[in-house]
C-alpha cells in the first residue's frame, strides 16, 4: 500500500545509521534466564526485580481467578467494570502505602497521565526534573497549566523555580522516586523540606521503587521516613510487583477527584480478574516474603561491585539498575549485540531515552538471579568490553 513512503525513508536512514532496531522476542517464561533464538541466556534486561512474573502463589491467584470470575470485566470500572476485587486491592495498596486511599489504572503510563491531566489548571504549575519519565512528560503535555522544569536533582535549580512561581494558585512538583535509566535516587527530603517552605505540592513516580526501596518495598516515601509528607504516590504494578497496571497512593479527596475526572480511568477498561488478583497476591508476597527483597539486595552489590572492578563507567547508580555507559549510540549497540552472542541479554538505550553521547547498556539484576549467573554476566561483560576497546 502507498502512502507511508515519508516514514519509510526515515527508516531506512535509521537502518544506515546502526541504530534501527528489532524487537526481541522471549521463547520462554521471565526469568533469570530465558530463551532466546533457541538460546538460553541470562537475563539482564527486564524490571521483574523479584521475580513475580513466575511466582507460584501469584501464578495459582491468577488461575483461580480465571476460573471462578472468567477473562474480561466487559466495562469500565465508572459503569459496570467495578468488581470487589478491585477495591479490595485498592485497599491493601492504600494500607501498603500508608495513605487514605488508592486507585489503580490500567498501566504506570496511564496513571501518570490520568493524574496529572487531571488535577491542575491554567492557573497551576507543574514543576518537574528534566530527567523524569515519558510518562510524566506526556501527562504535562495534556495540562493546560503552567510548565517548570528543574536541574536533574538539582536543589537550587528547583528553589529557583518555586521563587518564581509563587503567584500561581497551586504548584506540583514532580519527580521520579528512583530514575529508571540511571538508578539514582530523588533527593525526597530536600524535596519534602522545599516543598513545605514554598507550600507545593508533591508527586513522586516509584515505579522502580515499589518492591525495592522501604520496608517490604513500600517506596522511596517509606525509606526516607517521609510517609504523610508526599501528597501523591504514584506506582507500577508491571515492574517488581510482576504483574501489569499501575495506582496512585494519596488522599481520598485525590482519589474521589480521580474517579470523576481521571480520563484513563474513565475511559478504558479495568483490569481483568486474573490481573487483579494476582497483584493482590503480590502485595502479600511482599509483607509475607521479605527475603526476595534481600536477595535482590545482595545480588545487587555484588554485580555492581564486579562491574566496577571490571573497570566500567557505571555513572551514580543506587539501586539495582546499573548502567554500564559507553557514550555512542551505534556502541551501545554492538555491546549488547556481542553480549547477546556471549549469552547475555542487556539492551542497549539511546537517545531519546538517554541524552546524545550516554547511551549505555542497561543492567538490572533480579532476585531470581543465581551467584552463578551473574559471574558468568560478569565475565561477558570484560570479554565483550575488551574486544570492542571500551575496557582498555
Ligand atoms: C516504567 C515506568 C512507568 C510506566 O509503568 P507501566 O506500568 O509499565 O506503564 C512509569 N513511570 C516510571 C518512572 C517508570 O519507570
């Protein structure tokens, strides 16, 4: 068919460029290792830091959900898409997260943008970290109020922009808990003290801090001991929750708003049973099973020690994603493509993910992952760097 010719040349100059990429597909379930081209490799790439996609309890809830309750809800949650398990996991997300209330969205993506579209007017301001997630920028790009963006963590830079915008009815500042391409963390009690000094309010995305970060994995709020200080906290539950949807965490005046207003909510249809009640189960595996959470711990120190002393630039990671940046995108590429040859799966990320010039492969480790496993990443990762002249 005629007429995509214009996409069409933009891809193939990609394609000139080294920098058009396929989709790798898995032939085997999410694990420490997985399959693929008919070859069992170890997984680097993937953000199931607990390893719940394969969780037996979590695994039995969904089945039983399916046969008892079927696949589908058949509406939206606002006219007949509401089941009770809806809400009981809405309620054991608020009582995880420490906040009044809690509502669920189909995904972290559609939280961000159901949230932000929702609640602020032209006569608001929204203020975010350059670095914040996709998600939370498209939610911006559908508010009609005012838009600030700060420094990268950058504090001053941040109590520059609320000195500016003190005439504006309300100010929302945003940020991501733990920044997903980096692994650092937000500054949330510089935040929290500057967001009670200027009056703003707050929304931190812990997407990848839910299940890895707090008590039992209850976030970045929960690890600094800000609980009741941050006015929104927004999660995922396709990351270490392992399983699919997101929910912001907050007041029940946001979450009442929120059912009346969020349009993804509204619009789009809820989650079905086997979904639901996996990710209930979820959340008791957490408080029931904190262990996985320190094994994903000292998986984590061990790899990112072995990176380093591997001699690799792997920026100020906190947390266990790890990136390992080589600075050109073509690079970062053929790093990922050698790794894959040496049996490990580690994506390569450019821009526009990351910024020109820090493109990287991209490692997390996982609970699942054996010590094993990882030695053996190790090892790829100095034979791969060496022969392409990133370790010297
Ligand atoms: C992954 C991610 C999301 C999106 O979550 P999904 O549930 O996959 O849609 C939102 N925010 C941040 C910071 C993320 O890393």
């Amino acid at each position: 068919m005629k007429g995509f010719e214009y996409l069409q040349e933009e891809l193939e100059a990609m394609q000139k460029a080294g920098t058009f990429r396929r989709l790798i597909p898995l032939e085997s379930e999410q694990g420490s290792k997985v399959i693929i081209n008919g070859k069992e490799v170890i997984q680097l790439s993937s953000n199931n830091y607990l390893g719940l996609t394969s969780h037996p309890r979590l695994r039995r809830a969904a089945l039983e959900a399916v046969e008892k309750y079927g696949v589908g809800t058949g509406s939206v949650r606002t006219i007949a898409g509401t089941l009770a398990m809806h809400e009981q996991l809405e309620k054991k997300l608020a009582g995880f997260k420490h906040t009044e209330a809690s509502l669920v969205f189909q995904s972290g993506f559609t939280t961000n943008q159901g949230v932000l579209s929702a609640i602020l007017s032209p006569e608001d301001v929204v203020i975010s970290d350059e670095l914040n997630h996709a998600s939370i920028i498209d939610g911006i790009r559908l508010t009609k109020a005012g838009r600030k963006v700060y420094k990268h963590v950058d504090m001053k830079s941040l109590e520059e922009v609320l000195r500016e915008t003190q005439t504006y009815r309300k100010r929302l500042i945003v940020s991501d808990g733990v920044f997903s391409m980096d692994g650092n963390i937000a500054p949330l009690p510089q935040i929290v003290e500057l967001a009670e000094k200027y009056d703003a309010l707050i929304m931190i995305d812990d997407a990848h801090a839910s299940g890895v970060l707090g008590k039992n994995g209850r976030g970045t709020v929960n690890h600094f001991g800000l609980d009741g200080r941050v006015h929104i906290q927004v999660g995922t539950l396709s990351k270490a929750i392992g399983v699919l949807g997101g929910y912001v965490a907050s007041t029940q005046t946001l979450i009442d708003y929120l059912i009346h207003k969020g349009r993804p909510f509204l619009f789009s249809t809820s989650h079905p049973p086997a979904v639901t009640m996996a990710c209930i189960e979820a959340i008791d595996v957490l408080l029931e099973e904190p262990e996985l959470i320190d094994r994903l711990w000292e998986n984590t120190r061990f790899f990112k020690q072995g990176l380093e002393d591997l001699g690799f630039h792997t920026g100020k990671s906190e947390t266990p994603i790890t990136p390992v940046i080589v600075g050109d995108e073509v690079l970062s590429h053929q790093f990922s493509d050698k790794l894959l040859a040496f049996g490990v799966f580690a994506q390569g990320i450019a821009f526009p993910t990351v910024a020109k010039g820090m493109a990287r492969v991209r490692t997390i480790v996982t609970a699942q992952h054996s010590k094993q496993e990882l030695q053996q990443a190790l090892d790829a990762f100095g034979k791969a760097g060496k022969e392409l002249g990133i370790l010297q």
